[in-house]
C-alpha cells in the first residue's frame, strides 16, 4: 500500500515495484521542473488500482499537498459523465436518444441554415451536431455564469452553422444545448441528475457539480506556467459556470471508481452498478476525424458517452510531447483517471479525451 498524505485503500500489489519505483521519479521530477505544481495519479487495471498517488502542491500559497482528498477540477472529462447520465435516462424513457433539439427544447429557434427538428441528442452528444461551437451559449455557461434559461436559449440562435458542416468538430455547446433539456424533462438540474444518477450509485463521496458543496481547503488551485515559475490565478469555478461539459470536481480515488465502471462494463466492486448495454451504448464508435499537431498526427473516434477516444503518435523519433497539453492548469493532473488539462482518462486498456 502506498500512502499519501492517509492511507489508501486501494492494494497495488499488481504493479511490478520497478515499475513503481520508475513512475515515482518521473512524476517527482516532473513536480520539480515545475511541469506542474502537483500531481495526482490512479492506474487501473482488471478491476481494481495498481498504483495511485499525489506528489507537489494543491495550493502552494497555503502549503497543502497533493493527497487522497486533494479535489481536481475535471474540465472536459465532465462530458463523459453527462453522456452516461444522458444513457441513463434514454433507458428510463425521460429523453432519449433519437429525440430532436426541437422535441426536448420546444420553441427553440437556431441560425437560419439550421434546423433544430433535425438534429438529434446523439449528435449533440458526438460533437455532430452541425452548430459552431463560438458564440454566448458557450461562454456564459464556462466563463459568465449568465444563465438564466429563457436567455440562453434564446442565445442558441447567435450560433452559426459550423463551417465543416455535421463532420465532428469538438467544442462545449452540444453539452451546453443537450442540460438545456435535461432540466426540462428530468424536472431538476442537471448537476442533481448526475449526482443522483452516476454519482450515487458509483459512491462517488467526493465528486460534484457544484463546488460549493465541497471543503474549500481541499480544492487544487490553479496556476499558470511563467518564466518565472507558476504563477497563481484566481479560482474561477462557481456555481453559476459550472457547466455540463465541464463543471465536476472529483478526487483521484473517485475517478479511479468512474474508470473502473467502464472498464468492466457497469460491474464495481463485484455488483452490477450499470446495465451491461448502457456502457455499451456509450462506447459506439459515432465519428471519426484525424488532425496534426505539430510534429503529431492525431486520430480518434467520437461515443456518446465518452465524446472523443484519442489515440497519437510521433511523426518522427524526435517528437514526445502531449499534443493537448496546455499552459494553465488547476494545480495537479489526475494523468490515470483523470486530468484538468488536457481533459483525459486513460487506463491500462484504452485512453479517452473528452
């Protein structure tokens, strides 16, 4: 058993101690060369975590370390949660998958060149959806917190027809759209959806859609990467801008559980969590698209319930870099289950961007 700041509670007997030892240095000299000003780690594997740990600061000014109950902004990988919650309620016959924009959101009117009668929940779901993800929808739900309901659906109109057409094309506002009606037909907020449809069942204790259910103490500040070092910004999380494609705070421990259902196809802890086709239904493969970043040529496929799996590899022996890295991030990457930027859950078997 490898401690944090506690004990953990997870054995990590299956993971070769040179492994171990080797992924120790790597994430202390990462922490060291200020690639970040902490780390949280979990790796899964046949059901259950290998290896799991925290190393460097969740808030540096505070001297509070990365450990088991350091909580992570998620960012992205909230996708994967609506998705499964959206699954979730297609079985139970609240909003289903084939159902329009038109048919969960009555009255909602979009640019002229796009129709709403004619696209469906799974496209929101897929990022197929056809509408240019740029435009107030999105930025009030992840910056302004200006979102009150009638206003943004009337905002929906001011997003223009993407250009590459229904091909896949990654952004936040099918997520944005799709909470839009999961508060009319569910008839509660998508945050209580998730919290009682994934969160619960899973015994997620520290994972939320709000932050202010949460111990402020234990929350991963964020920092931005200056020549000078990491310079601390401001937490810009609230209530209000906590969205549903990017708005859970959870813990390593937690995200490791998450993972582990989708790796065994809804079974967690030897009992049936979710319906085998649910997890099943997440994983169809919906599109597919192929980029190049720099020296990396990148290739995924889009599910409902995992929004991208992503899969990248070196144009030349010279290349190593992660092709989503980004220079702001919320103090630690949760690189196993989870992280804040890029948004990824990898695990012994497959890695999922969302």
């Amino acid at each position: 058993m490898l401690s944090l700041a506690g004990p953990l509670v997870a054995e990590q007997s299956a993971m070769p101690p040179a492994a171990r030892t080797a992924l120790d240095a790597l994430l202390d000299q990462a922490v060291a060369q200020e690639l970040a000003p902490g780390l949280g780690i979990a790796i899964v594997r046949d059901g259950g975590v290998i290896y799991q740990r925290g190393v460097g600061w969740a808030d540096r000014e505070a001297k509070q370390r990365v450990d088991a109950d350091t909580l992570f902004y998620i960012a992205s990988c909230t996708k994967s949660m609506t998705a499964l919650a959206t699954v979730l309620l297609d079985r139970a016959g609240v909003l289903k998958l084939d159902a329009t924009v038109a048919e969960i959101l009555p009255g909602a009117r979009l640019a002229t060149g796009l129709d709403p009668s004619r696209i469906t929940v799974r496209q929101l779901l897929t990022h197929t959806h056809g509408i240019a993800g740029d435009g107030p929808v999105s930025y009030r739900a992840a910056y302004s917190g200006e979102i009150e309901r009638e206003s943004m659906i009337r905002a929906m109109a001011a997003h223009q027809p993407a250009a590459n057409g229904t091909a896949f094309s990654y952004s936040n506002l099918g997520y944005n759209i799709l909470s839009l009606g999961i508060d009319r037909l569910a008839k509660k907020p998508w945050q209580d959806v998730l919290a009682e449809r994934v969160f619960g069942p899973l015994g997620l204790k520290s994972t939320s859609a709000r932050v202010s259910t949460l111990p402020a103490a234990r929350l991963a500040m964020p920092y931005r990467a200056e020549p000078e070092g990491m310079a601390r910004l401001p937490y810009g999380k609230t209530d209000a801008n906590m969205q549903a494609a990017g708005g859970v705070i959870a813990s390593i421990g937690d995200l490791a559980r998450y993972l582990t259902v989708f790796m065994d196809g809804g079974m967690l802890d030897g009992r049936r969590v979710f319906p085998a086709d649910v997890i099943a239904e997440t994983q169809k493969v919906h599109a597919k698209f192929s980029a190049r970043s720099g020296d990396i040529d990148r290739t995924a496929t889009a599910s409902a319930g995992t929004s991208a799996r992503s899969t990248a590899r070196p144009s030349s022996t010279t290349a190593a870099a992660f092709p989503d890295s980004r220079p702001i991030s919320h103090s630690s990457r949760p690189a196993a289950s989870a992280s804040s930027s890029p948004a990824t859950a990898c695990s012994a078997r497959r890695c999922r961007m969302s």
